[in-house]
C-alpha cells in the first residue's frame, strides 16, 4: 500500500500512475480540498483540521511492505520506525540509516530560523527533474515490497 501526505503534495498524479500500473491501493491523506479520483486504486481519506492530524493517521497504519510519500520529516521518522519505506517529493528516499542526520538538520534549521525571523528564503521549487527522480524513486520502492 502506497500512504500520501497529499496536502500540498506536488506528486499525486505519478503516485496515482504507478499505483495503477502495479494494481497497488493509494491512500491520499488530507484535510479535504483534494478532487476525488474515480481510479479504484486510489482512495482518499479526509481527516478533521488540527495539527499533525493526517500525519497521526498515516503514522498508525504504515508498516513494513507499505511506502509513504512526505516531506513532514518528524512523520517520516515514525513511519522509518515502523519498517515503512519513506519517500520525499523529490525522490530522495529516508531510511534507518539517514532519518536521524535528516531529523537534526531539520531541528538545527528550525531554530536557525526562530533565533532570526528576518532571514529570508526557503525551500527550493519543485523541478520537473525532481518528478522525473521521484517517478523514478517510487517505482523501484513498489518493486522492492513486493
């Protein structure tokens, strides 16, 4: 089973692809505002607003053999603990062996920019390399569990 933190998930179209293409279900996880599929691989769940609540949701169902697509890294490490196979949007895979490095530099950030809240600047955008490497990435995590 392939989980989707879909709220403001730039990859749903190639999830929903390559969940297709392998007969595989993909659960979108949002708090609504997403176009319902009429794909019977696809299903979405629309939780209630609050904090973290998707997350929670997807937390305690991932388990070994499912793969999650997030880029809440705190969410990730859950779903790494649980034997999930986690992908970003970008294809950057988050494993036991790297989930920790990730998670530190994450918290180092996150006080960086609390400690001076003129610093501008973010995240990179999203590229059509980066949906080429994951379509690429997500492929070969469906071909590992099965």
């Amino acid at each position: 089973m392939i989980y989707v933190d879909a709220d403001a998930c730039p990859v749903k179209a190639e999830v929903e692809r390559v969940a297709t293409r392998h007969k595989l279900r993909a659960v979108l996880v949002s708090n609504g505002g997403l176009r319902p599929s009429a794909n019977p691989f696809i299903e979405h769940v629309i939780v209630p607003d609050g904090p973290d609540i998707a997350d929670i949701w997807i937390a305690e169902r991932a388990a070994t053999g499912d793969v999650v697509i997030t880029s809440d890294i705190p969410l990730a490490a859950k779903c790494v603990e649980a034997g999930a196979r986690v992908l970003k949007h970008n294809g950057e895979a988050l494993t036991a062996a790297n989930i920790g490095n990730v998670l530190a530099t994450r918290d180092l950030m996150y006080d960086l920019r609390a400690a001076d809240p003129f610093r501008q600047g973010g995240g990179k955008a999203f590229s059509k390399t980066d949906r080429s490497r994951f379509l690429e990435a997500l492929e070969r995590e469906v071909r590992a569990t099965k």
